[in-house]
C-alpha cells in the first residue's frame, strides 16, 4: 500500500475540510456584523453617505464651539457696558444660521444682556432653575443640553461657555440657543440629492433632532403614541440608544405618507461636550 499517498490524500481533504469550515464561520461573521458598507448590503454609497454626515455635523457643532469661545474672549477684553456687549453678542448670533439667540448671563443666572432684540424681554430673567445654567455655574466650563424648550420659547438647544475677566475673575456664562435641525439640514440636502439616502439624527434617549419629515422633529420615540403600532421602530431606537454605530432594518410610514414601508438605517455617532447624537442614512427597501 502506498502509505506516502494515502497520508498526502488525507491531508488535502483535511486541508480542503479546514478551509471550508473558515470559509462557512467567516460568511457567517460577515453576515452578523453592524459596520457600514458590510452589513445589509449598504455598500459604499451608504458608508460615504454616513462618513460625510458625521464629518459635517461634527464640523458645525466644533464650529459652534469654537465662536463660544472666541465670543467669551471678546467679552473678556471690554467693560462689558450694555452697547458693547449687544455688538459682540449680535455679531456671534448672526455667524451662523442655526443660533438664534446669544445671551450673556451673571454668575448668578440672570440674563444680562441678550441677542437679537426680539428677545429683549428676557434681559433681567432668572435662569438658574434651568439644570444646564446650574450645570455651568457650578464647573465654570462649556457644557452642553439636551434638545428642549428654550426661555425664548421654541425648542432647542443650549451652549454654555465661561466668561473672564481680563484679571481672571469668573464673569458668568456665554450662552448659545441653537436649532439642531438648521445645522443638520444643509448636509441632509447634500445626502439626498447625491445618493438618495434620508437623513435622521436623534439623541441616544430616543428624541428626534433631525428628520426629513419636519413633523417628526422632536418627537420623543419611546413615549410618543404615534409610534406604538410600530414595534420595530421602538426595537430600533433601542438598538441606536445602547449601539453608537451599526445598522437595522424597521418599518415605519413613508416621508409624506401615511402608507408603511420597510427601511433601512446605518448610524454612527458625533459626540461634543460628553453629549452624544446618533447620525442615521436611511432608505427604503
């Protein structure tokens, strides 16, 4: 017998055998894994889609932080008379379209001075009951809220950055009201128009930020009744609450229509000042 042959033909089967068995785990990994590009069939167009929103939003929100500081510096460097102070603060509220309100508050929490000049009438108000003026009060450095119901009455968000004097005395706060969705929307333009995804961002507690449907926008998902007969919408906001990217198929109504169809969303994450948004693409399937 020719043990030499029988040993080779032995190994190439158990070689063959080996490489089928990786083959089979590996296709089974690939089809549980959650990254963009590798899951559901997102391909390239869905990565490059995900990649340019995070890329924007994280580039406005920075730009944001930036003016914040650069405001409070400005601050810093005048008497800080009510002229002077409504210059800085009107020519910060008008850098960018998504700030609707630039306010210097007291160490105490009363709005001192405040732009533009509709809201004039909230010069002298108490905001120390807000949690995120106590908040900065309290580190005396740049926090950030969450999505919710400004004193100037609309919804929003806030940016608290410290003011110094020029000795380095603490001054108060520098406070930014922003509209999440005026950020968000030219990138959510940009993504439609180049490769037909759909634009969502909502905080990890399930508050909607940014939906193409405007009526969506700062619905609370996990209370909100509307939602309640659709039980994959709910199973996919508690999938981007706990996951900071990944990818998941639900059902929900059509932009503009009350006719259900399947969907498909890859998120990720942009995070500023310990405050986190999940970013979605998302298409109909």
């Amino acid at each position: 017998m020719n043990f030499m042959g029988l040993f080779s033909n032995i190994g190439f089967i158990a070689l063959l055998l080996v490489f089928c068995f990786s083959f089979a785990c590996g296709c089974a990994g690939i089809d549980n894994v959650s990254t963009v590009g590798s899951a559901g069939g997102g391909g390239d167009d869905a990565a490059e889609a995900l990649q340019y929103l995070e890329s924007g939003v994280n580039s406005s929100l920075s730009d944001t932080l930036a003016l914040a500081g650069e405001t409070s510096r400005a601050l810093a460097d005048i008497d800080r008379n009510q002229t002077q102070v409504n210059v800085i603060l009107g020519d910060s509220q008008e850098r960018f379209s998504w700030i609707d309100s630039a306010a210097f508050i007291s160490p105490g929490g009363q709005v001192v001075a405040i732009m533009p000049e509709s809201y004039s009438d909230l010069v002298g108000a108490d905001l120390s009951y807000q949690e995120i003026v106590q908040e900065a009060l309290a580190t005396r450095s740049p926090v950030m809220s969450d999505y919710m119901l400004l004193d100037e009455g609309v919804m929003g968000t806030l940016l608290e950055y410290p003011v110094y004097s020029e000795d380095g005395e603490y001054a108060g706060i520098l406070s930014f009201a922003f509209t999440p969705a005026e950020l968000i929307e030219p990138y959510a333009g940009d993504i439609k128009s180049k490769y037909g995804y759909s634009v969502m961002v909502a905080q990890p507690d399930g508050v909607i930020l940014y939906d193409e449907d405007s009526e969506e926008i700062g619905s609370e998902t996990f209370v909100n009744p509307a939602y309640e007969a659709y039980p994959s919408l709910i199973a996919f906001a508690e999938e981007y609450s706990s996951s900071p990217s990944g990818t998941y198929n639900y059902s929900f109504k059509a932009t503009g229509s009350a006719d259900e169809v399947q969907k498909q969303a890859f998120w990720g994450t942009v995070e500023i000042l310990d405050k986190e948004w999940r970013v979605m693409v998302i298409k109909e399937i």
